[in-house]
C-alpha cells in the first residue's frame, strides 16, 4: 500500500523568532518580496528593520490586497521578477500565507504566522477566490514551506479569538485522520503541483501523521485551557507554546498527511448559512466536529469530552454560538448538500454518506450542544 508524507523543511518556534528572520532569508540571498496586510506589517515592523539590518537583508513590501485572486498574486509573481527577489515570505494570516504559496510556486517560501487561527502555515496547498470573496480553486505545490517561523511572543500579542478558533481546527484534526485511516481513503499529502482539477490523490495517510494528529486532541485536553489563560494576558507560557505548536504544526501535518472527513466538508456547506458569516473558520469546524461524532454515533464520553473542551475554552458547540439562531430541516439539508458533493472529504468517512442522514445530524448535534450547555452551566 502506497503511503505519504509531506513536512516543511524548517519549522521553528520561539519567542522573539522574527528577530532571526533575516539568517533564514540570507540563506536564498539579499532579497525577499513580503506579502502581508500593511496593519500586519506595521505590528511587527519594529523586528522587520531590526532584523533586516541585523542580516544585511532587504525587504520588498508586495502591498497585499488582502484576497487571493489569480490577478493580484499574478501581479504579486512579476514585482518579484521585476524587483529579483530572491524568496518570498508571506507574514500574518491564511489569506497572505496562501498568496504567498501561489506566488512562490513552492520554491524559496518562508512562511510567518502572526496568528495561530488556522493550520494552513505548514501545508503545500493554498486556496484561491475571486474578487467579490467567492471561491475559485485549490492550488497544490510540489513541496511544503522551506521555513516556517513562528514568533509566539507576537501570537501570544494577538486577540485570544484567532488562538481558539486555532484550536477549533486543530480539534477536527484527530477525528477526521481517525475515519480516514478507517476508510483507507488517499490525503492530499500524495496531491502533485497544480490544480486540483483532474488529480487524484493516490496514498493512504502514515502511522506518524495519524500520530500527530491525535498529539492534537491530547495537547488541547491539557493545555488549551491554560494557553487561552495566557493569552488573555498576552503572555508566552509553555502551556500556550504547545498549543501554537498543535494549532500550526501538528493540525497542519495532521489534515495534509492523514486526512480530512465530514467536519471540513460540513464547515463549507455552512457557507449558506448566511448568520454563520461572521464565525472564524476554526470556530465553524469545531462545531462541525461535533456534527461528525454525532453522524458517526461516537461513544457518549467522546462527545462529551469533546463537548466540555470547546466549553471551556468557548468554542461553538451550538449554531446560535455561530450567529446562526435556528435552523430549518430544509436548510440543514441544504448545507448536507454541498457538504455531500462527490469532490468533497465527507467520503473519507468508513460508511455511505446520505445527505438526509447529514442534515438530521446537524440538526441533532445543535440540540445535543444546547442541552449539554444548559446542563452545564
């Protein structure tokens, strides 16, 4: 059986990490376009000069639009052929991170989260939209990240919202690797450079990625609590380094290398769900994480043990947590349906996916969240 894993080549975490920004770009050359929001820019601009004097480096400031578009990372693509930069760092949150992705082509790509809200940093996949905000394709590059470097003294400076909508991702990350390995379905690990259109991903996940995914939901039991206690304080303790740690590298290893499921196919049929606009991507799939274990009828003290996490550290365990205040059997259906189109991870699940069973589902996980809240007050 044909297995695969794919790993950035450098990942590294500490305080005060953008300090050593410059050493990582002296290793390509003298040169690198920075593809980041300008508020994201000027939050860390203080370690940019410092670093860029330190190392004799330059730093080219790409000017971001803030979407992913095929025209704004084309244009991104010649100021770094006009400018001979010699790599490309994309600094801030998944929408920079992937422009930059598409930019570097997977080459001499340094990758600087200044948020742990998602797990995207570690990946050799991006996303790419229109420009009204609408979704375009996916893009899979021939390798992950040369450098990811995480600054947690920056994150830990960061609104506590991104680190726990990071660890609503990182919640899915177990469970879904979990039914995937079940099912022997193929990761997007063994996905070659390009789009997405017409390739089939052809391996199982690995033992050690199905391992580290489940170092996710350990990591969140013991220390999710305690790292969103620091952030609120804005302050870099172990217990908050362990969870940027399963936010960016364990989650991101996880979902590429072992394999998505329902929760990420559930997450984008809640795209329809107008009230759910406003809900970070990490708050929706933990929601949708719950909508899983009830799809799969998990053992009560799993549900439970999941339940009381996302309570304790105020993850979503209700539509109305989301923005959503009810919900229809017609609508719940109609989010079941693009969650259940053929391309989509819900049939990485080790049974038949039925849409109605989807729907009733979702409906019964809200209920099932509301009363355990009220219970648990």
């Amino acid at each position: 059986m044909r297995k695969a894993l794919i790993l950035p080549t450098k990942y590294v975490q500490g305080e005060d990490e953008l300090y050593n920004l410059g050493y990582f770009v002296q290793t390509f050359g003298k040169s690198a376009l920075l593809i980041a929001h300008p508020d994201d820019v000027n939050r860390v601009r203080i370690q940019l000069d410092a670093t860029a004097q330190k190392f004799g480096i330059e730093f080219i400031e790409g000017g971001f639009s803030g979407e992913v578009t095929r025209e704004e990372t084309k244009r991104l693509q010649e100021e770094a052929l006009a400018k001979k930069t010699d790599c490309v760092i994309g600094l801030g949150g998944g929408k920079a991170i992937d422009a930059s992705k598409v930019v570097a082509e997977g080459e001499n790509l340094i990758i600087v989260p200044t948020i742990a809200a998602q797990d995207a940093p570690t990946s050799h996949s991006a996303v790419l939209y229109h420009a009204d905000g609408s979704f375009d394709d996916y893009a899979y590059f021939k390798q992950s990240p040369s450098v990811v470097l995480v600054d947690t003294k920056v994150i830990a400076q960061a609104p506590t919202r991104f680190l726990v909508a990071g660890m609503g991702d990182a919640l899915a990350t177990y469970f879904e690797a979990r039914a995937s390995h079940n099912s022997y379905s193929r990761v997007n690990a063994s996905l070659p450079m390009g789009s997405r259109e017409g390739l089939t991903p052809n391996a199982v996940g690995t033992y050690a990625a199905l391992e580290m995914a489940h170092l996710c939901w350990k990591f969140l039991q013991e220390d999710g609590l305690q790292a969103k206690i620091a952030c609120d304080a804005n302050l870099a303790t172990e217990a908050l380094n362990k969870i940027v740690e399963t936010n960016i590298l364990l989650s991101g290893l996880g979902f590429e290398s072992a394999g998505l499921a329902a929760a990420h196919a559930i997450h984008n049929g809640m795209t329809v769900l107008e009230g759910a606009h406003g809900a970070l991507h990490g708050e929706k799939v933990a929601f949708a994480t719950i909508v899983q274990l009830v799809l799969e009828d998990a053992e009560k003290a799993e549900l439970e043990a999941v339940l009381d996490f996302c309570l304790s550290v105020d993850l979503p365990v209700t539509l109305n947590d989301l923005g959503v205040d009810n919900i229809s059997y017609e609508e719940a259906l109609a989010v079941a349906k693009i969650a259940c189109i053929p391309e989509e991870s819900i049939h990485a699940m080790p049974f038949p996916i039925v849409e109605e069973e989807v729907a009733n589902a979702i409906i019964v996980a809200d209920k099932i969240g509301h009363d355990y809240k009220m219970n648990h007050k």
